[in-house]
C-alpha cells in the first residue's frame, strides 16, 4: 500500500518537514535534507539574504525540496501577509507557513493574529499552513478559512520536551479534517514516533536537528523514527491494556449465575 | 505603571535581597529554574554565586542553544556626528572636550552606508551625540531614508525622545532603538552627568517604554557597568529588561554588557568590573531571561569576546570604528567615543566565529514597511 500525505494538491512521501533555523553552517542544510528525506524546508524571509548568494539559504537547497517559507518575526496578520506576499514576489513558490508570535517570552503563536493572516493568504491562492496553539474551536476556524493543514505546537518552541499538549492534540487529530503537523518542541525521535502513532500527519522538527552534536545523523534518525510511526500506526497497534486480564475475572460470577 | 515607579519599588527590594542568607541550595535552586524570578536573578549575581560560575555556565549555554541555536547575528554601529551638549564625565564626546566635532553630510552618510553594506553586513545601528542644532529628528530621519535601501534593518542609538518622535522615525524605516540608561542610581546619574538635557534621569529611564508605546519592533538598553555597584546595576537592568517584554510583548527586547573603557577625558571606573564578573552577570541575565537578546561590544577584547558566544551572547559588533565617518570617509584625527579592543575586519570575525561552530547572520529582518 502507497503511503502518501497529499497537501495542496502535492504527494509527499516523507512525513517530516524539516525547520532552517539555528543551523551553525548552511553547509550541513542539504545533508540534513538527504538524510532525512524531507521533502519540504521551511525558510524564515527574515534569514533570506537576496544580495549574498554565500549567505542565501535558499541556494543551499537541493532543487526537489518544496521551500515553504514563515512568516517570523510577524507580530500579527499585516505584517505576516506582507512577509508572505514578498517571499511569493521573490520566487519562493506559494507554500507558507504562517508563524504570528506577539509574545517574546515564550514564543506562543497568536492564533487570532494567525486565522486572520490565512484567510487573506488562502483567498490569493497560497497554501497555508498555519503554526498555532492546538486550540479546537481555531482549528476548525483555519479550516474554514482556507488553510492546507494545520501545525499545532507539541510544546513550547526550541524546548524539546515533547507532546505535553497531548491530549489537546488528540482531539485535533479526531476532529479536523485536515492533516495535523506537529510542529515545535519535538525533541527526541521517539517523541517524533509517538506523534506518528497518534495518527498525526507529519512532523516538522528544527531545534532537535540543528542544535545537536551531530545534525545529519540527528536528522536520519527523525526520518526513520517518523517513518515508524507512521507504520505503527497504519498498522494498528493493539490496546494498551490498564489492567491485566486477571485469570480470576472480577466479573466471572456472571457466568456463574447464566 | 512606568518602570520610574518600578524603579523605586525594587531599589527598597534590593535593600531586603542584600541580607539575604544565600546557601549553596539556594543557588542550585536559582540555576535550574531562576527563570523569570527576580530573587533567582539576585541570587546568580551574588558573591556567593561565583563558585557555581561553571554549573551556570552549562545552564546558560543549554538556554542560549534552545532559543537561539548556533547563530550570532552582526551588526555595526555607523557613527552620524559627535556634537553634544551634555556633559558626562565618562564619555569622550562630552560638550567641555576639545575634540574635533563633525558630522556627516547626507552623501557622506551614503558612502559610510556604502561602505559598510559591502562588508556584507545587513544590520546598522546609526549614533549621535546630543545636539539639537546639529542631528535634530529631521537630520537623523533623512539619513534613515538614505541607509535604508542598503540595510534590512536600521537600528539607533541617539537621545531620548518622545512618543511622536518615535513613531515619526519608525515610519521612517527605524527598526530599533537602542538607548543605555547608564546608571540606575538617581543621584550617582545626577553626580556624572553634570549638564545638558541628559541630566533628566526620568525621561530617560522612560525611552524605551516610549519605543515600546510606539511600537519598535527591537528595544536594546544596558547599565555602562563601572559607573556604580554593579551587582546592584545589573539586578536592576534585569528588571528593566523584564518590564519591558511584559509590557510590549511584541517587541524584541536586548541588553547590551558594556564595560566602561578609556575615552579621551581619561575618567577611571568607580566600580571596576573584572572580566570574570562581566561573565558572572551574562550567564544569571540568560538564566534569568532565556529568550533576551544579549549583545557585546568590541569595548572587549578579541578572544575574551569569543568565549562568550556559547555562553549566552548573541548579537555582536564587527568590523567597529567609534569615529564619525571612520567607515569610508578620511577622519583619522578622531579617537572616537570611546577606546575599542576588537578592531577587527568583519571578515575576520565572520571566520572566527565560523571556526567556533557557529554561524554569522548578516540578516536576520526584512523590511516589510
């Protein structure tokens, strides 16, 4: 069975989205590309250097990559419209990851801010994909408005400590008829699995890869931990059982008593 | 509530802190979760505090990792005239110095801006002195406009001003302001600045609430430590700093550690800072605020300045001169307003930094306006 995640209009094979930021050498980007076997690169506009080819991370792409580049350091829907209207003008396709921080302590995405900048982007034809707080009632407000998938954070960005908005998360899985990409605060490849076999759509990791000792090596072992968990999850793992199943059952005098 | 009343409220807080009993428990404490608790940060910045230096060190450096990756961003500061009417006594430009004072004609700004931007950097923080005849709003707003295409983001460190002047500026294509407040102390500020508007300690201190109001996209301040007791200082530019990004939390909010250096008049430290100290108030500043934008300046030498780039430091000036015009036009009869240590290129300090493991940013903004 073909495994695909399709999302405006696009089949991709790979299920990790991989982040530019925090890389110490733009070097190591396509490595980190074909270990991984991500099939599409999100490129802050602020770090795009158009007059310096040397310090242009988009030259540093290999050419089969979707670059869908954010909207950071947006601080609400004009300026994140703005960003991705001159990321589009300058030949960065038409994928955009919609990223509306108005909060510097923690990073948290203002999803107002964010649902407003997407219905604008998506009536002009982009493909949104909006990082958010997994917030239902927003959720299916994205939908609604346009957006190609939605990114719920797992945890606060660059904080690597996993799902701890699990149960948040799950009910997004549920509900919306979208595909759900865990983005931020994935920080270990196993935490990338359990997203999987929760039946999310994909994951898209940064910190985790660029900050660790070895980036390429991180970043294979995203690839082959999200490609697991998709397949533990299609394959349908069984229950997990809270209580063991007594050779005494508590209910057995039923039977007695039929 | 301004950070005037703040102020006053954790001046008599620093008096209860200073009797403090500050065990090693205590600061074990303050490292692992000192986060946005001000009695953390006091506690990093205690005497008591410089035998767990190593212990902070590996905190901050986890901190600075998460939130900003391996990346420094350069910038450098393009000086637009030296006039000034106030009189500092720690500063090379004050108004009773004989120096030759210039200023930058307006194609004179372009070739310094020229100069510059071919260097590669994309980030440009424009100075003056205080002169009200000689870089009035109007001069520094028309040299804006010319810096503008060549950069991603104009950042500037000129006098206070009002909320108007801001927004009229930020139209303009300021990015940022940087504005020091040079000492937290009212009355050691009223000993050291003897004349000129800069005397007004409290429409200072207001600036960069006023940046924010105005919507300023970067706020950068920072104590000049060596002008008083520093421990105090930087407890108190911590607090500063933490107004700030609670009250405009759209903003990007940075602190800059400068130590006071040589300048013409050859006024010495009251309160010397020894290196080792200036990496004690970097790393509880990270601690105590990880997502803070920390700069260091080439007021420090080349080598020192490389050590803390893992430690908590993330943006950093390169290829400096202080001197009016020193980028392209001829002016070597300045010495500046101040000394620096690290004249390198910026070439050579993209290498440098390269070489450690990390990455230079030139541009990390894109002019939307």
């Amino acid at each position: 069975m073909e495994d695909f995640l399709e999302i405006g209009g696009v089949r991709l094979r790979s299920r990790l989205l991989v982040g530019t930021g925090k890389f110490s050498d733009y070097r190591l980007i396509p490595k980190v590309v074909t270990a991984s076997q991500t099939e599409v690169v999100t490129v802050a506009l602020r770090r795009v250097d158009f007059d310096n080819p040397a310090e242009n991370m988009l030259e540093y792409l290999p050419k089969e990559v979707i670059v869908m580049p954010n909207t950071s350091g947006a601080r609400n829907a004009e300026e994140a419209v703005r960003i991705a209207r001159i990321a589009r003008a300058a030949g960065c396709g038409n994928w955009v990851k919609i990223e509306v921080i108005s909060d510097q302590r923690y990073l948290l995405p203002d999803n107002f801010e964010t649902l407003k900048a997407t219905e604008i982007l998506a009536k002009e034809g982009f493909v949104v994909l909006p990082y958010m707080s997994p917030d239902l009632m927003a959720a299916k407000r994205m939908v609604d408005a346009g957006a190609a998938a939605v990114m719920p954070l797992g945890s606060p960005i660059g904080t690597n400590r996993g799902l701890k908005t699990r149960e948040l998360i799950e009910i997004l899985i549920s509900e919306v008829k979208l595909p759900v990409i865990i983005d931020a605060g994935i920080g270990r490849p196993s935490q990338a699995a359990e997203a999987m076999e929760m039946g999310a759509a994909a994951v898209l990791v940064n910190t985790a890869i660029a900050t660790a000792e070895d980036p390429v090596m991180m970043a294979e072992a995203f690839g082959q931990a999200v490609s697991a968990g998709r397949k533990a999850f299609l394959a349908g793992p069984g229950a997990i059982q809270k209580y063991a199943v007594a050779s005494s059952p508590l209910t057995g005098f039923l039977q007695e008593i039929s | 509530m301004s950070f005037y009343h703040e102020l006053s409220m954790y001046q008599r807080e620093v008096a209860r802190l200073q009797q403090l009993e500050i065990t090693e428990a205590r600061i074990r404490q303050a490292i692992d979760s000192g986060s946005y608790h001000p009695e953390d940060y006091w506690v990093l910045l205690s005497p008591e505090a410089d035998d767990y230096l190593e212990t902070m060190a590996w905190k901050a450096r986890e901190l600075t990792l998460q939130h900003f990756g391996k990346t420094v961003q350069l910038f450098t500061p393009l000086y637009l005239s030296n006039y000034c009417i106030n009189r500092c006594i720690y500063c090379g430009y004050n108004a009773g110095h004989g120096i030759t004072r210039r200023k930058l004609t307006f194609s004179e700004v372009e070739q310094e801006g020229r100069a510059i931007a071919a260097t590669g950097l994309k980030h440009i923080l424009i100075l003056t002195g205080e002169s009200p005849k000689h870089s009035p709003v109007d001069y520094i707003k028309r040299c804006v406009t010319i810096l503008r295409p060549y950069f991603s983001s104009v950042s500037m460190e000129v006098y206070p001003l009002s909320v108007e002047d801001y927004r009229e500026l930020i139209e303009a294509g300021i990015d940022g302001v940087t504005l020091f407040q040079e000492v937290y102390d009212e009355m050691v500020y009223g000993q050291l600045h003897l004349a000129g508007p800069k005397r007004d300690f409290r429409f200072r201190l207001e600036a960069p609430e006023r940046v924010g109001k105005a919507g300023g996209r970067t706020i950068g301040i920072g104590a000049l430590l060596g002008l008083h007791d520093w421990r105090v200082e930087a407890f108190l530019t911590g607090m500063h700093a933490n107004y700030l990004q609670q009250n405009f939390p759209g903003a990007e909010v940075s602190v800059s550690l400068p130590r006071l250096c040589p300048e013409v008049g050859g006024f010495q430290p009251i309160s010397p800072v020894s290196e080792r100290q200036l990496v004690q108030i970097l790393l509880a500043l990270r601690i105590f605020l990880p997502r803070v934008g920390i700069t260091i300046s080439t007021r420090e030498r080349q080598g020192f300045r490389e050590h803390l780039i893992g430690l908590g430091v993330t943006k950093m000036s390169a290829g400096v001169s202080t001197a009016v015009g020193g980028h392209a036009v001829h002016s070597e009869d300045d010495p500046g307003q101040f000394q620096i240590s690290d004249r390198r290129s910026v070439a050579e300090i993209y290498r440098v930094i390269s070489e450690l493991g990390y990455k230079p940013i030139f541009k990390d903004w894109h002019d939307v306006g």
